[in-house]
C-alpha cells in the first residue's frame, strides 16, 4: 500500500516546507503539498515533529568480522537507527581481515548478512603494498579506500608511506572513487613525543602535546600534492585543526578534488574542559583547544568543510584503561552513533543554524561522498524512503541504556543535549520508535 508521510516541517534539497510524501515500495515517488494526500494511501501525521532524510555515516567502525566483542553489525546499526542514521559506510580496519581484497570484502558481507536494522557499504582500505587489489575491490562494490599516514595502533593494517602512496594512486585514479586519508604524519607526532620526555600521561595536556597540529598540516600537505599529480579525489577524514583551513581554502582555489570532515566531538568538546585521566576523550587527532572548536564551526558555515561524520570507533571498557587514565596507553576512540545528532544540533542550536545545514552535512553530502545520492540523501523523489522524525525541541539525557552499542560508555555520558530522535524509518519500513526497535532487520548492503 502506498505510504504518506506528513508533516509540517519537511527537510527538502528545498527547504523546510509542510509537505506529504509519497512512498511506494520503498522509495519516494512525489513531494506534494498537504492538501494533496492520496485518500487511499495508509498515513502517517508526523504532526509538528521535524521529517528529516535518513542521516548518512561515511565513517564507521563496524569491527565485525574479527572484533566483533568491540562492535558488530547488530549492535552498531541498532545504535544507528536509534541516532538517526539508516546509512553507514563501514571503515576497512578494526576488523580482521581488513578489507584490503575482495576476499576480506566477502567476508565482511557474510558477517553481515541478516543482522542489520539500517543499510551500509563499505570502504577498501590500502594497507601492506596492497596496490593490485584496489581496482578489483572497486569492481566489488566498495565506495572508495581509507589509508593512514600515521600508526593506526591495531594489528592487521599498516599505515602507508608517500612511496607506497605513489604506486597505489593510478590504481585509485583510475576507478573514479575517493581515496580517505587519515592525515596526521609520524614525523611530528614522534618529535613531540621525545620532547616531551617523562610526562606525566595521566594528563590530558601531555596527550595533546604529544600529537601536535603539525602532524595534521604536513599531512594534508602531501596528500593536496599527491592529488595535484595524480588527479584522484581526495577526502580529509577527521579534521580536527583549524591551522589547516588555509592551506584547504587555497587548494580548493587552484580546483583541487578534495572534500572534507570533521566529527561530533571535535565540535563539542575543548581540550581545557576535558579532565585529567578521562580516557573516554582520548582520540586521534585530539580534541583541541575551544578556540579551535569554534574555527571548526566557522569552517562548517564558510563550506570549507563539507560535511560531519562520527568515526564511531568503540572498544571493551577495559582498553579504555580508565582505571590507570592513561592517555598513552589507552585506545584512541569515540562511539557516538546514538548520541551524534543531538551533539551536532546542540551545537547549531547555539550557533543559529538551520536544520537544512544539518540534512546538509548529515545526509546529503555523506551520501555524495560514498557515490551513493542517487538513492540516499534526501527527501526527494526517486531516493529511497530513509526518515527520522525528530524533536529539535527535545532535551535528552545521555544514559548508559540509551547508548544501545556493545560497550555503552562514552565521554557524553550524563551530559543534557538538545533535540531527540523519535522514529527511524528505512526504505519506508520503521525501524524504531520511542526506544523500542522492529523485530526484523531490513538493512541491506548499498554498493
């Protein structure tokens, strides 16, 4: 049977309007004005509740095949559908094995088969001279490749070097997909790290220091050159320093092909508020100072960053260290699936922006970025029926029983935000509702 969705505040490529929109058989087929409701269709009134397009994560980590004790497709596209994303895109690492050949990749997918509430796709990863395997992984379906320029600190992916980036970039030049670089180089990071000498780890400030905006510049630095020469599309995972603005505003001037992100915590967070031995904040890039934070937010608003993605990276708590708080020693990661879009609105919100901004950066770019607009991304017809009804109005608590991943820890805990996802909807079917979850898992692989 035909669906309705209306509301009176509709997120359209648009604008915000009253609308009904008309879903059969999963996709959107007409955008219509209220008055216009098919008398036959089955309705749903939304009422003064915000439709929004199904929110798109480009930077997940799933774990699952390999680490599926830190996260697994059950419990990540759960806390997804709970956070408003009905689209995930799965990094190459934390699994094992990475997805760095076409055989890791059909592994992922037997993993995920039958345990997924929202959809996802995955990235290859280039990892250990794996050069010839790119190009068959892009036949197979991944939406582009990840590599890191700095330790990633997990067994089974290597960061790769401008040697090994040299013979990898005609392979991913030639498949048209977008080459995603953890930018930090070692150089840097281990200069400060010897200067820093016998520091006191427990500290959040020797952590910082010991991963220095440098890091990050020289980095992005090399890839602007790399992408100049080779002509691939690059992408900026991460951005966490403002010192790199410029350097993005000019190679943006000269047309280079290069996007970028930032995340939840590097928009919330600031390093002078972030106690000593909470690990829970520990990530790399780190959290940089609150003046840094609000360059991010003006880079947001001046489009030279084009989009927001969580880097939900969870582990046990034990690997957290809390009990030792131990930047050093600790694993460098945030999940924030659950809990992101109200981070991201709380922020706005204080800002002035628009909730088109937020379908913006949480949607409709993700979706381009993955190459998967034409299905994902908007409320407009032909695109798959992805919705979240959301309450901006709403103020939430952050609560353990609401975090909804393997592993419910997370720096948010406790912390009062703004705006409240009400129900989740994938390709017209709900997934969730007031906490409570459908009992089938609809999600399928987008590629």
């Amino acid at each position: 049977m035909t669906q309705v969705f209306v509301s009176r505040r509709v997120v359209t490529p648009e604008g915000v309007r009253a609308a009904a929109v008309i879903v059969d058989d999963g996709k959107i087929t007409k955008v219509l004005d209220p008055s216009q409701v098919p008398v036959d269709a089955s309705v749903i009134d939304c009422g003064d509740y915000v439709l929004l397009p199904g929110l798109v994560d480009a930077h997940t980590h799933i774990n699952e095949p390999g680490r599926t004790e830190w996260e697994g497709f059950e419990t990540a596209t759960r806390a997804a559908a709970a956070g408003g994303f009905t689209m995930l895109v799965d990094m190459p690492l934390n699994c094992l094995p990475a997805t760095t050949t076409v055989a890791a990749l059909e592994a992922k997918r037997a993993a995920a088969r039958g345990k997924c509430t929202v959809d996802w796709a995955a990235w290859g990863g280039i990892s250990d001279h794996n050069a010839a395997h790119l190009e068959p992984l892009a036949a197979a379906g991944v939406r582009g490749f990840k590599c890191f320029l700095a330790e990633p600190g997990i067994d089974g992916f290597a960061r790769v070097d401008e040697v090994e980036l040299r013979v990898a970039a005609p392979h991913i030049a030639r498949t048209g997909l977008p080459l995603l670089t953890h930018s930090e180089l070692p150089g840097p990071i281990e200069a400060a790290t010897e200067r820093l000498g016998g520091a006191d780890w427990r500290r959040y400030a020797s952590w910082l220091a010991s991963r220095p905006d440098e890091a990050e510049l020289e980095a992005i630095r090399l890839m602007l050159r790399l992408c100049e020469v080779y002509g691939f599309r690059l992408h900026i995972v991460h951005l966490a320093t403002v010192k790199a603005l410029p350097e993005l505003r000019r190679a943006r001037g000269r047309g280079v092909a290069v996007t970028v992100e930032t995340c939840p915590h590097y928009l919330h967070f600031a390093a002078e508020e972030i106690p000593d031995g909470s690990t829970l904040h520990k990530c790399a890039p780190p959290i940089r100072t609150a003046a840094n934070r609000d360059g991010l937010w003006e880079a947001l608003r001046e489009g030279v960053i084009d989009l927001i993605a969580t880097d939900h990276s969870p582990c046990p708590p034990d690997l957290k260290r809390m009990d030792e708080g131990n930047f050093q020693t600790a694993w460098g990661g945030i999940a924030s699936l659950s809990v992101a879009l109200s981070v991201v609105w709380s922020g706005m919100w204080r800002r002035g922006f628009a909730l088109d901004d937020l379908a913006r950066w949480m949607s409709a770019r993700p979706a381009a970025l993955a190459g998967i607009e034409r299905r994902k991304g908007a409320i407009a017809e032909g695109r798959d029926a992805d919705f979240v009804l959301f309450d901006p109005d709403a103020e939430i608590e952050v609560a353990a029983k609401t975090l909804y991943t393997r592993h419910p820890i997370s720096p948010y805990m406790g912390e009062k935000l703004f705006g409240k996802v009400v129900a989740t909807w994938v390709r017209g079917r709900h997934v969730f509702r007031e906490g409570v979850f459908s009992s089938s898992c609809v999600g399928q692989e987008v590629c």
